[in-house]
C-alpha cells in the first residue's frame, strides 16, 4: 500500500529561545528525534518505529490539514524576544514540501498557533510515540 510507505523526506523542527523543542528526522529510514527545553537540547536522540498504519494516518492528516498548500515562509509582525521558530521539509509521492515559520503559522492571522498546526503537531508526536 503506497499511501503506508514512510515519506521520501521528513524533517520537522519547533522551538525558540524559551519553552520545550523538537526535532524530528527522517535518517535511511529511521525515524530520529530529540526532545529538549528552555532552547536546549538534552542530547539524547531517540528513535520511534512507526507502523505502515501510522504513517498512513499521519499522510491523512497531512492531506486533510491541507499542509501540501502551506507558504514557504509564514512571518509575524509581532515577534519580539521569545520567538518560536518552525520548519519542516516534507516530501511525499514525489512533491516536494518545505515551509517554515516565526510567531506565526498557517491559517493563523496572528501570533496565535492555528488549530492547522496543533493539529499537525499532534499527528508527528503520534508518530514518534509522544501522544496516544
């Protein structure tokens, strides 16, 4: 089943000066991430399996959230100091997705993290084995 397949690439990072980090990688087909705080990171990288049926539930979500459309760059006119930056590189069936953000996110007019992006946070922290 195609739509099981692991992505071709996969990269996802979120943090900031302050507050909790992640960072996700797709290496030769393992799945690799590090957790960290307060802009840190613990050193430890840790590796998730996710099943042909995870991964076929993260491409739903990615298909339903509609991130294939994201912009390359989301910016906020109201960062100031602590700033939470994110990015991901994505690319699934041959179609290549990056974008990455400042204080702002997509389908969000402001600051605020839109429900687009918890959404799409929950679904790599299913992956990785952060969220039931």
């Amino acid at each position: 089943m195609h739509g099981a397949a692991p992505p071709g690439t996969f990269e996802f990072y979120l943090g900031g000066s302050a507050g909790p980090s992640l960072y996700v990688r797709l290496v030769d087909g393992r799945l690799l991430y590090e957790r960290g705080s307060g802009g840190g990171y613990s050193g430890v990288v840790m590796e998730a399996s996710p099943t042909p049926e995870e991964w076929a539930r993260f491409r739903e979500t990615v298909d339903r959230l509609g991130v294939r459309e994201w912009e390359p760059e989301y910016h906020s006119p109201h960062s100031c100091c602590d700033v939470v930056y994110w990015y991901l590189r994505l690319e699934l069936d041959g179609q290549k997705i990056v974008a990455r953000g400042a204080d702002a996110y997509p389908a969000s007019s402001g600051p605020a993290v839109s429900k687009e992006f918890r959404e799409f946070l929950l679904a790599v922290k299913r992956l990785i084995g952060l969220e039931p």
